[in-house]
C-alpha cells in the first residue's frame, strides 16, 4: 500500500481545506472535510481516476460537510466523523438556514 495526498484545496463557503488521501494501488481514497463543493471534489476524484470509499470530517461545522450527503449518495462513501458531531451534522439544515449559505 502506497499513501499519497492527492490534492488538497479550499472549498466554499469559507474555504475549508479538503484533502484527497488515496492508495495509489488500489486507487482508493478518502476526501477530508469535503466543504460545500461537490463537483470540485467529484471532478478532483475522476481527475485522479480515484474511488472514494470514506469521506472524513474533522467536525461538523457546515464549512466542513456542507455537500457530504451528496457525495455520500453519488460515491457510496460512508460519512465519518466523532460521535460527539453527530448532533450537530444531524441539525445541519437548520443551521445553514440560519446564515447566508446558499
């Protein structure tokens, strides 16, 4: 197993950092804190001819996993982050609709 940081670039809305983590054998690769950007970040993967099989939060924040239901839908991946997130990402609209996120 080789691990290489694939790419890493700021996403909307206040430019999260996201990175791509992958296994240049297997070609599969994690995407950490995928921000509000998911065709950037699916366009990256298919760039790269990468699978996501997970995508990691480092917490909840909606600059960090704005666009992570997507890309859970369109990939397959799993959502990953602490349990002690899980309340806030499950109240996430509510908070988006409390700010000037699109």
């Amino acid at each position: 197993m080789g691990l290489a940081l694939v790419e890493t670039f700021p996403v909307a809305p206040l430019d999260c950092n996201c990175a791509i983590v992958a296994d240049t054998a297997t070609r599969e690769a994690i995407v950490l804190d995928p921000g509000g950007e998911p065709d950037r970040v699916l366009e990256a993967l298919t760039r790269h001819g990468l699978t996501a099989v997970a995508l990691i939060h480092t917490h909840a924040h909606i600059d960090h996993c704005l666009s992570s239901a997507r890309l859970s839908r369109e990939t397959g991946a799993p959502i990953l982050m602490h349990e002690d997130d899980l309340a806030l990402y499950a109240d996430l609209a509510r908070w988006g609709g409390c700010s000037a996120f699109p």
